[in-house]
C-alpha cells in the first residue's frame, strides 16, 4: 500500500495479520484557511469541491479497495454494516451512526474525527473489522460494546484486538464533573481517568477511560493512543482548539489478497 500521505498506522503486532488500518492526519490535501490541508468532510464549512479532491487523493494514494462510504455521525452508539451503509447512501438516505463494520474482503470502514477517539476493532483471525468514533457521550453510552457485539454477531466466538488513533489527550480535554459522573456511575474504576484541572474543571483521559471500557468488555489486547490532536497543530485537526476545523479520516479493512 503507497503511503504517499502522512498517516498515523499500528505498529506491527498491534491488530492481526491480514488486515489495514489507519488515520488521516491534516497534511496533504488541497483545502486551505483553518481546514488545511486534508480536511475529509463535507459538513464543516469548506468548499465541497476541496473536500471531494482530498477524498479523491486518499482514495487513490492509499489504492484503496473500494470507495469510502461516510457515515452521518450523530455522537451516539449505533452501528452499520459497510453493505448497509453503501445500500442506504445509494438510495439516497441519511445513514446516521458512529462505527461501521464488515466481514468482507477489501471493503473500507470508516469515520471521521477532530478531537474524538478513532477506535479500530477486529476479531483476532483478520476476517472482520470495524471502527468507532468515540467522544465522551458515545463513549459512555456504550459505542465501543455496541460495535464489539455487531463485530462477534460476524465472527462469533473470535477474540477482539483494538487499536486507538489520535484523539485530545489528558492535558488538554476539559470537561465539568458530569462526564466524570455519567462514568463513574457505571465503574468506579473510572475515577482514575480523571484529575483536577483549572477553575474547577476536570481533565480526562479519554484512552484510559476507553480502555478500561474495551478491557471490561472483554478485548483480548488493547494498542495505540498517546498521541495529542489538541497539542499536535501541525498534525492533527482540533475542534476544541480551532473551532472552525476539518477532520481526519480512520480506515479499516480487510485485505483482499491476504492468504487464508
């Protein structure tokens, strides 16, 4: 696979044999003003005519398999299968949710993120995959379980490994003690996640709390993270930073010319 674009990808080990995964980071397109370069949406205030050239040059660059398919995503838990999503756009219908996999070969799952949580997930033998847009709300409503289900509804019985993108990082995500609230009602182990910031704000650490979720669901192994969309400007896109921003794109697929 070219990897012309700057990408943010698992290091080797991280997800299973047979299968791509990646992130977009901001380098690369044509976009200009706040949403340069290679901004992935449509609903940000960008002239669609940048976008369309940007998704064009990620779909060609990368030699993707088939066309990217977005999903319309509503911070909430619902899951689609990448065939649905495909049926419901061609029909020309709103396909609203916030994780998309696919047990079939060569066909790309994806979100869109700018501060949330790119969660990858794939049963341990390679042959399903999908990917979740995680902010708090999602998060703590249960998008991760949601799309593990959707995920063993495939591949019953596989193991699940999960590997996270870019997202803010516990230096810089403010929140008010509710978000600490609506986790910790659900496990106290979540309090570890949070610590005291400026002017009675919280900081927290959405890796820690997605992983404490995707570890207490039963994932066999955990990878990624780390990184800071917030504090990376040159990197990453940041709607708390920037207001006025784009969004990277996270893929997953399985690859077609794998030997099984």
């Amino acid at each position: 696979m070219p990897d012309a674009l700057p990408l943010l990808t698992p290091k080797p080990g991280e997800l299973p044999a047979g299968l791509y995964a990646l992130q977009t980071t901001r380098a690369g397109g044509v976009s200009g003003g706040p949403w340069a370069s290679l901004n992935l949406a449509l609903h940000t205030g960008d002239d669609p005519e940048h976008v369309a050239a940007n998704r064009q040059r990620l779909e060609q660059d990368l030699g993707l398999p088939s066309p990217i398919l977005w999903p319309r995503q509503v911070h909430g838990t619902g899951v689609i299968s990448a065939d649905a999503l495909r049926a419901a756009l061609q029909a020309g219908a709103t396909a609203e949710a916030d994780a998309v996999v696919s047990d079939r070969p060569g066909v790309v799952c994806a979100v869109q993120t700018a501060d949330c949580l790119p969660v990858v997930l794939a049963t341990a033998d390679g042959t399903a995959v999908g990917v979740a847009h995680a902010g708090w709300r999602g998060l703590a409503d249960g998008v991760l379980e949601t799309t593990m289900v959707a995920l063993r509804d495939l591949c019953p019985g596989a193991p699940i490994h999960a590997w996270m993108g870019a997202a803010i990082g516990p230096a810089a995500f403010e929140v008010g003690p509710e978000v600490r609230d609506a986790f910790r009602a659900q496990d106290p182990e979540a309090d570890t996640a949070f610590r005291p910031g400026a002017g009675g704000c919280l900081l927290a650490d959405l890796y820690r709390l997605a992983r404490q979720r995707l570890l207490r669901a039963g994932v066999a192994q955990v990878a990624g993270g780390g990184r800071c969309t917030f504090t990376e400007a040159e990197i990453f896109y940041s709607y708390r930073r920037d207001g006025a921003t784009g969004r990277m794109g996270t893929l997953v697929w399985v690859d077609p010319d794998y030997p099984r």
